[in-house]
C-alpha cells in the first residue's frame, strides 16, 4: 500500500534527517493522503492513518536528534525489559514496581548511560547547580515515598502525627 510506504521511507533513520526534517516529511505525507485518498471508501483507512499518526505526534521524532533513544516501541520494550530483569536480580524480589516508584527514571537513565562510551564527556558538562535541583527533586521523590508507606501502614497513627504537627505550627505553646 503506497500510503505505508511513504511512511516508512519518511520514518526510516538516516544521517542526514533531523526531527525537524522527519516532521515536515511526515506533515507533506499526512496531507497528501487527506487529499489523495478522498473516496468514501478509503475514509476509515485515512482517519485511523492520521490518528493513529497524531496520536505518536509529541515523541515520533524525537529519536533523530537524540542518538540514545530507541527508534521503535519493540526497541523501548526490549530495554525496558532488560533493565527490569536486572534490577530484579539485584533486588532478589519478584515484583520492581516499588524500586522503579522509588527511584523512577534515575534507574532506567544511569542504566543506560553507563553503556554510553561518552558518559564522563558529558558528566562535565553538567553544572554543579544542576546537579542540586536534580538530586534535591529525587530526595523528595523518596521522601512521598516514605509518607506513602507510613500512611499505608497505619493511616490512623499517621493522621493522629500529621495533626499534632500542625496544630503546633498553628496554635503555639
């Protein structure tokens, strides 16, 4: 089908294509298939292309620019398969979804930088203040973690602590 291969042509990685590039080609494909296949027969084959399109728009191009990211769903889905595999290892725990709740995008990112022959290169790159606001957003990342487990634990001792707490800051002794 002529519409799938264009598509694909655009779609397909290439020195030379950049996110703005791939987007623009992507934009002259959608439009030319709008006007093309205008029949009322192809209507539902254009609506689900365009779609289906519009609904991968924001991250369909964003792998032209960044080296590092995978292309296809199956390339996100083998790697984040693979570090789950991992981390369950390490863990020794059958189940990661408190460790990835806990430590979220940090695991997948070192995970993947540490494979990148480029990383120290790049470390010096980051600025000091950077560095702050990044690992301050993480600490309290953990620390509504924290709550969560304490408020699940016991919510009413919890509720009975978070009170005292503030009627301290409210009503001062």
């Amino acid at each position: 089908m002529e519409p799938i291969r264009r598509i694909a042509a655009a779609l397909e990685p290439a020195e030379q294509k950049t996110s703005d590039t791939v987007r623009e080609k992507m934009t002259q494909i959608l439009e030319w298939l709008q006007s093309t296949y205008d029949q009322h027969t192809d209507a539902p084959m254009v609506k689900n292309v365009v779609s289906y399109t519009k609904g991968f728009w924001k991250g369909l191009f964003a792998c032209y620019d960044h080296k590092y990211l995978p292309r296809t769903n199956n390339d996100h889905e083998r790697f984040f398969r693979q570090t789950k595999t991992r981390h369950r290892r390490m863990t020794g725990r059958r189940s990661w979804n408190e460790y990835i709740l806990r430590n979220g995008e940090y695991v997948v990112l070192v995970d993947d930088a540490l494979k990148q022959p480029d990383l120290p290169a790049r470390l010096c790159l980051v600025s000091y203040a950077a560095y702050k606001q990044q690992r301050q957003q993480w600490r309290n990342r953990l620390t509504e973690s924290v709550l969560r487990r304490r408020f699940r634990r016991n919510p009413l001792a919890y509720l009975k602590e978070l009170e005292a707490k503030h009627s301290a800051l409210v009503i001062p002794s």
